[in-house]
C-alpha cells in the first residue's frame, strides 16, 4: 500500500506556505525570509520547499500574490467613476496597509497574478469610464498603483524594528534629530516634528493618501480635457 501523508506533508500547500513566509516578513523583514527559514517553521528540510519555491525570488512572488489575495474590489454600482475609483484603491491599501515591509512586493506581480489584474483592469475600467483613452487610463492607474504602495511602504514608523522598546528608541533618536533644528530656518518642521516622524493617526495617514491620488487624477483628467 503506499504510504498515507503525514500532517506535515497535507499542510506544505502554496497558500500555507506563502502565508506563513508572509508572516515572517512582517515579523522579521524581506532579509530574514528565506527557503531554510520557511522550512524551520514548518520543521521541515529546505529540499520539501523547493517543490514549490524553485528559489527565493519564487518566495518572493507568491508573497506578492498572497498580499494581493487579500483585495476584495468592491461590487460596481451606479456611483460617479471617481468615487468608485477610490472605493477600489482603498481596497488596495487596505490589502495592503498590515504589511508595510512586504507592500513592495506586489509592485511587480499585478500585471501577473489573477488577483493584481483584476484590480488593474477595474482599475482602468474605471478611468476609461471617466474619461481617458485606454493608453492614458494605464499610465495613470500604473502610477496611482505604485504611489500608493509606495504610501504603504514608506508609512512612517511602520518599518520600525517590532520590539517594543528597539521601536520606541528608534523613534526617540528621529524626534531628537528634528528638535536639534534650528527653529528659526525649520519652525514648520520642528513644530511638526512628531507627526513627521510618526503620524498622529494612521487612519487619516492613509485617508490622505488615497484623496491626494483620486484627487490628482480629476486635475489630471480637467488637463486632458482642455
């Protein structure tokens, strides 16, 4: 009879495995995931992985595919273009808000994985339906993409080191370089330096974020149209 699998074999599936590897980047960052470290989690040899990851750049992408996973686009609705629009990019930062040091990931893998076309093709749906020609449409859904990965990726504070008082030192040693300005030539920055180095809310950090961009494709698009 051949063998039943063991527990160990049914749970080394793609998704488990992206999952756990995405969990070691938020824990640890990119540096510290690698194929050993992924099979130490799962007490398992390297050699079990590579069924599934041929190397760490494989790793890599379905990292990005597991991020993307995670974007549920809103339903279509009668809505003008543009408040839909920002409904679908909000979608996107929240897929991808938890990991800040795995958020750039995704970057190179939307025009790859089912779930990143999606959103490219709502995405430009959208845009068309605004009015832009379909070249246009994919220049400015590229760069509203990549601006707010970036949104996610350079979130203040977010890529800190995750121990508590690390983290905290961290900050402590960025607000004292912004104090030891002269408030005379900064007084905006010294007066603003906490929330410069860290944001006062997080949730207006990102609510900005996604206005700024909805907001720069209507003057974008009032330019087209002239």
């Amino acid at each position: 009879m051949p063998p039943t699998s063991s527990p160990t074999t049914k749970r080394l599936d793609p998704h488990t495995l992206a999952t756990s590897a995405l969990e070691i980047a938020d824990a640890e960052g990119l540096d510290a995931l690698t194929i050993r470290r992924l099979a130490q989690l799962h007490d398992v040899t390297p050699m079990a992985l590579y069924r599934h990851f041929s190397d760490k750049d494989d790793l890599l992408a379905a990292v990005g595919d597991r991020i993307l996973a995670d974007i549920a686009l809103p339903e279509p609705t009668d809505e003008p273009w543009d408040v839909q629009l920002r409904a679908v990019l909000a979608a996107l930062v929240k897929a991808l808000r938890p990991h800040p040091k795995a958020a750039g990931l995704t970057l190179y893998r939307i025009l790859v994985s089912p779930d990143g076309l999606a959103l490219a093709e709502r995405t430009m749906e959208l845009l068309v339906e605004g009015g832009f020609s379909t070249d246009n449409a994919a220049e400015v859904g590229r760069q509203s993409v990549c601006s707010l990965i970036t949104l996610v990726t350079a979130e203040p504070g977010a890529t800190e080191d995750t121990d508590p008082v690390a983290r905290e030192d961290g900050l402590r040693a960025k607000r004292a370089s912004l104090a030891a300005l002269s408030p005379h030539r900064y007084p905006l920055i010294t007066a603003a330096a906490d929330t410069l180095i860290c944001p006062a809310s997080h949730d207006l950090y990102y609510r900005l974020g996604i206005d700024l961009v909805v907001a720069g494709i209507r003057g974008v698009r009032a330019g087209l149209q002239a």
